[in-house]
C-alpha cells in the first residue's frame, strides 16, 4: 500500500525487560512511611522529609522536586503555588500544581524564608548540588536523560533503606509509587482526567490538550484540595 497506516502512532514501552509494573501505596503502605516515629527519626533527613510529603501532595516527579527553586514557590492569584519551570521531561511537564494546604500548615512557607536567609536558592539545596555533580561527572560520557542523575540520591536511599526498614518488601513500590498515589488520589475524587493530566504534567495529544494550562488557579486549587489519603495519619 502506498501510505503507512501506522505513521504517528505512538506505543508505549516497557522499561527494562521484566520490569514490574509500578503501584500505588495502599493505605498500610502510608501509615508505615509516614508513622509519626519513624518520620521523625533524626536518620530521616529534614531535605527526605520534605521531599516525601510534596511528592505524596503534588505528584512531582523526583527531577522535578530536585530542581525546585525558592522563586518558583509563589502566590498566583493569591493562592500558594509550585511552578515546575525547570529542565523537565517535555514541554508539557512544565505547569502549575497549588499547595495542598496540608504542607501550608506543616510550614512550608516558613521553611522557605529559613532556606532564604542563608542564601540558598532552591528547595533541596543538598540533593541539588549533588545531582548537578553526578551529572556533570556524567556529561564527560555521553549525554544521559534527566531522569539518570537526580534520583540517585534521596529516591534511591527511600527505596533502598527506608521502604525496607517500614516493612514494605514490594518490589512493584518505590518512590515514583508517591506519583501514581497522587494521581489515583485525584481520580477517585472526581477530578476530571484533563485536570489530572494538567496537574501531572503528563502530555496530553487530543485537540484540547494545548489549552490545559488555562485552567484557572481557583480550579486547580480545588482540585488539590480534594485530595484525602487514607493512612496518612501525620498531622500537621
């Protein structure tokens, strides 16, 4: 035939040959991550910490929440916001996702202006400079992806160390498992699956796709809000 019916067809694959497939945490799974004891165990840095609830409240993903400066902590329109604007994994990766004011209450804000006075420019200032090594080191091979530096660091000890430590022996969970958590979270909630799509930064190939980021904030934010994990019981 003279045209190739399946020009622009996409097919998603497996990565790495007998991968299991990534889950979500069940609710065991979270009162076990975030138990008060062993959340607070002076072990878990406070950078870990930090980087386990808004992964768990914001669905970023690990190279995302590494590169996260202060600046793109910020009020639009009056509501508190996360702007991924950083190197991402394509250009629909880059978005708004609004403060669940779980992290609001637990003192983000406030962990901001302390990171600010000692003239820090991002969020995870440690786990920054350390991925921006591995990747300089790195560049002298080749070019490697995003994604081969930045979780290295604190997504490999969670999945290492800290999972077993909980007693979470799955090998189909780790840390990209707060992501999927996130956005099951979203759809059994009700969300619709573009505004889904628009907090997650996942492309979205269908006419109306191009449009996602007008969402208004106030819908976003209400969004977030609607987010209720059962098992995580830490308080703020």
């Amino acid at each position: 035939i003279p045209d190739n019916p399946s020009t622009g067809i996409k097919v998603d694959s497996v990565k790495g040959k007998g991968a299991p497939p990534r889950v979500n945490f069940s609710p065991d799974d979270l009162t076990r991550i975030f138990d008060a004891k062993a959340f607070t165990d002076p072990k878990t840095s406070l950078e870990t910490q930090w980087a386990m609830l808004i992964s768990l409240f914001s669905g970023m993903r690990a190279s995302e929440l590494a590169q996260l400066k202060l600046d793109s902590i910020r009020h639009e329109r009056g509501v508190l916001v996360f702007a991924v604007e950083e190197e991402t994994k394509n250009s629909g990766s880059q978005r708004i996702i609004p403060l669940h004011s779980f992290l609001i209450e637990r003192g983000l804000e406030r962990l901001v202006g302390d990171l600010r006075a000692k003239r820090t420019t991002h969020l995870f200032p440690e786990w920054y400079s350390k991925g921006i090594e591995a990747k300089s080191r790195a560049m002298i091979k080749g070019s490697p992806t995003l994604n081969l530096y930045f979780p290295h660091f604190i997504p490999k000890r969670f999945n290492d160390t800290y999972l077993p430590e909980v007693g979470i022996q799955d090998s189909r969970k780790s840390w990209h498992s707060f992501r999927h958590t996130f956005k099951t979270g979203l759809a059994r909630a009700g969300v619709s699956r573009s505004i889904q799509d628009g907090l997650c930064g996942h492309a979205d190939n269908s006419a109306g796709g191009a449009y996602i980021h007008e969402t208004s904030i106030e819908t976003l934010k209400d969004a977030v809000e609607k987010l209720h994990f059962d098992g995580f019981k830490l308080t703020a």
